[in-house]
C-alpha cells in the first residue's frame, strides 16, 4: 500500500484514509499476489491488470463480497502470462471486490477498486 494511504477491507465494509490519487489504476498480478490489493481511481479511467507471474489468472469480480450488480465490470477474465486486460468502467463510489477464480481462497489475489468520480 502507498505511504500515507491506510484502509480496513471486510466482507461488506471498507474503510479509506487519505487515499492517494496519484498512483496509476493497475493491478499487477505477480507470484507474491496482487499489487496494489486497493485501487483507487480518481478519474473516468478503468483498472487495467497485468499479468507479470509465470502461470495465468482468471480475474473476476468477487460475488461473495460484492453487494452492486455493476461490479462485475472490474472482472477481465483469464490473463495469461505476460498479458494485460482493462476492466470495463466502473460505478463511482462503489467498491467492486475481485478475486483470482483459478485459487479463490487466496488473499493475496483479491482486492478492490473503488472510483471517485
């Protein structure tokens, strides 16, 4: 997470401070997991992710976690290695939560984004 920029995800609650709206709306998908696990976007732009790990992903929005119907514009599908996808637009101000489909048990390939348009 950037400095200066601290949040709490739970299953339904998300809990922002001082988010910075400087840092590029990617995801990059690694063998450590994603990074950032929050995205903000402060612009009409979209999440891209990007595939850097040696094996694919299927990136997907959450359907445990996700109360908007719209988030499902935050999914993009299988990425192979190497490979980067953007998401769809996504509704502002609500916080559409993704997960890797291929080890959805995995924290460490789910996150969020949240746009503040």
């Amino acid at each position: 997470m950037a400095a200066g920029c601290s949040s709490h995800v739970s299953q339904t609650t998300v809990t922002v401070t001082n988010p910075i709206p400087d840092v590029p709306p990617v995801v990059t998908l690694s063998r450590s997991g994603a990074s950032p696990r929050e995205l903000h976007i402060f612009a009409r732009d979209v999440a891209t992710f990007v595939n850097q790990d040696d094996r694919a992903h299927d990136m997907r929005a959450d359907a445990h976690l996700n109360n908007d119907a719209r988030c499902d514009t935050v999914g993009v599908g299988v990425l192979q290695p190497g490979e980067s996808k953007k998401a769809q637009l996504q509704p502002s101000g609500v916080v559409c939560f993704y997960r890797d489909e291929r080890d959805p048990d995995n924290g460490a390939l789910q996150g969020y984004v949240l746009t503040h348009y």
